[in-house]
C-alpha cells in the first residue's frame, strides 16, 4: 500500500473579498450616481465572489483509493490540480495492488471512495444492503489475451490452453469466461485458467512459461510488450466483447459509501467536476499525467504509460450514461452467472445522482 500525500492548497477568500473592496472604493470618488452603480455592482460581485469560494460540508481530504493500473491512471491528475491550487478539495489517495486490499477498509469505513471492478461494486453493494453506490465509470475494456508467438487468432485458439490471468472473482476472470462461453469453449472444461493476485504476477509467470499465453490489462500488456519482443497481442477482448453482446465492456467504477454521500452530497459533486478534468487530463497531456504515474508508483516507467495511455479507455461516465452502461453491462453478467453480480442485479440507488 502506497499512501499519496495530500498537499493542503485552497482560494483565498480574503483576496476576492479585498478585490472587490478596491473596485467599490474607487467607485465612491464619483458621482453619488455612479457611486450608487458602484456599490450595488460591487455587492454583487461579493456575493459571487462568496459562493465561488463557499467551503465544502468538509474540511477533511477525500480518502480514496485505487489500483495499480489504468482506474489510478484517470485518477492522478487530482495531485497535480490540488499542487497548483485548482482542485476543489484535498485528496488523499491511496494505491494498492489488489481489489480484495481495498474491500475492507470501505466496508470499515477507512476509506471514502474507491476504484473497483465493476462487478465487485454490484457485489459490495448486495453485502452492505445498498451501502455502496457508483458515481462514475471509470475505465472502458482494456484487457487483451496476449502470447509469445502466433497460435493465436480467434477465440476459438484457445481452446485447449493454460490460460495465466489476473483478477480472479473480479472483471478479467468474469470477460474471460463469458467470451469463451459465448464461442463455444467450457471454461472448465475446455481451458485451463491459472489466476494470480497481480498482473505483475502475470507477466513474470510469462517470462518463465513457454508457449504462454495471458490475459492482462493495460499498461501490462505495453510493459510486457517492451520486456519481451517476441510477445504479440494475439486478442483484444473488447473487440471479442463487441461481437457477442451489445453493451459497452466496463472493467471499473468509482464507488461511494452510500453514508458519506449522504452526508457530503456537495463533496460528491465537486468531486466528479475534478474527476473529470483529471480525466481529461490523462487522455490529452500524456506526458505530464505518465510523469505523475511513474512519481506515484501507479506503472513503474513514465515510458510504459505514456506508450500505453491511448489503449487505456479511461472514462468519467455519470448520471444517466453511467445507470444506462454498466446496467447493461452488469446484466449480462447476471445473465451469464448471477455470483458475478453478488446474487442479484442492484437497484436503482446503486447509481448516485446529485439532488
């Protein structure tokens, strides 16, 4: 676990207060007509002033937490905003290497707001009766199967295979066993599927493993790639996704305690405005958003995310687009395997909404 270190930067109200001041003192100098146009235009823009700056319902940073890889990726340009002043709050976020790390200190209330699988928010939200809410996708499909050499050219390949993959119970595992499904292959029959913790796990198994063959999310599938010439990306899932269903392939979203949205709605809503240039940020400056992932430990060389940040699908998806994709998306999981889900499809309170 890596904890960034929140810097505390925030307007100054006293200089707003003090530039309106001036521009109604130098008003006074004039007619007593002008000084009343004066007067009336500087309360004005004290007023607005006042409610630019109005202080959030806390004072306390933002705990949230993300994982290695592309959801943290979307998420790092909040550092850089807060550095320069233009972040509406204080973040601490937290990164850490599995998803299963992050559950609990949500459920214990230790942390605020998360980057998970999408699956494992529907999850969470069965398990905390309705606890849990999404705010945001995050992350389109990024997963891709990838080996060193070229057997591999359809779904159907694989059968027959030792698959080496990352994120069992979450989004990988889950893709992988409805596209097989869905060509045909038994994923417990026909494959045979060998899970590891991290991604890193992956592609040091690959490196070791002849013939491999793995499915691994951006930016591993860039670092592997540039570890190991001989490795060709045989797949992208997202394709194969686009072929058998009619949903957009969501690998994450940005949750909620449902009690602190409750109690911070106005926190909630000038996050997603900073999430949303963080995002922005991360699909247009590449050079300074893979600068701050290699500062922050989020991929281990600004190289491998600038090389990787364009295949990412890094997203901020709110409101009716989010509820109307990973709905959808969520169904299909359900369709296919109800435990995906937590047993049951969310209702409609999972998707949060400003009042």
């Amino acid at each position: 676990m890596k904890k960034f270190v929140s810097l505390l930067l925030a307007f100054s109200l006293a200089l707003c207060l003090a530039a309106c001041g001036g521009s109604a003192s130098s008003a006074v100098s004039g007619s007593a007509a002008s000084s009343e146009a004066a007067s009336s235009e500087a309360a004005s823009s004290e007023a607005a002033s006042s409610e630019a700056v109005q202080e959030l319902s806390t004072t306390d940073a933002l705990r949230i937490a993300g994982l290695k890889g592309p959801t943290t990726m979307g998420l790092v340009n909040l550092l850089s905003m807060e550095a320069d002043g233009t972040a509406a709050m204080d973040y601490d976020l937290q990164l850490y290497g599995a998803a299963d790390e992050i559950v609990p200190l949500l459920m214990k209330g230790e942390l605020d707001m998360a980057a998970i699988p999408a699956n494992l928010a529907a999850t969470l939200y069965q398990k905390t009766n309705g606890g849990i809410q999404a705010v945001a996708v995050n992350t389109l499909g990024v997963l891709y199967v990838v080996e060193q050499g070229d057997t591999v050219q359809s779904m159907a390949d694989l059968k027959g295979r030792t698959i080496l993959s990352t994120g069992k119970g979450t989004t990988p595992e889950y893709v992988l066993r409805y596209l097989l499904n869905a060509n045909g292959i038994d994923p417990d029959k026909d494959v045979t599927i060998e899970y590891y913790s991290e991604a890193t796990e992956v592609t040091a198994q690959m490196a070791t493993t002849e013939d491999a063959i793995a499915v691994l999310p951006q930016p591993y599938v860039t670092a592997a790639g540039l570890q190991d010439e001989t490795l060709r990306v045989a797949l992208n899932l997202t394709e194969e996704w686009n072929k058998v269903a009619d949903t957009q392939l969501i690998t994450g979203v940005t949750v909620v305690r449902k009690e602190y949205a409750e109690e911070h709605p106005d926190v909630v809503a000038a996050f997603l405005t900073d999430y949303a240039r963080s995002v922005e940020a991360a699909n247009t400056d590449l050079d300074g958003t893979a600068a701050l992932c290699e500062e922050q430990g989020v991929v281990a060389k600004a190289a491998i995310a600038k090389k990787a940040l364009p295949n990412c699908n890094i997203v901020c998806l709110t409101g009716d687009e989010l509820k109307a994709d990973a709905s959808a998306y969520l169904q299909v999981l359900f369709d296919a395997d109800p435990a995906a889900v937590g047993g049951a499809l969310p209702g409609d309170d999972f998707y949060w909404t400003a009042e």
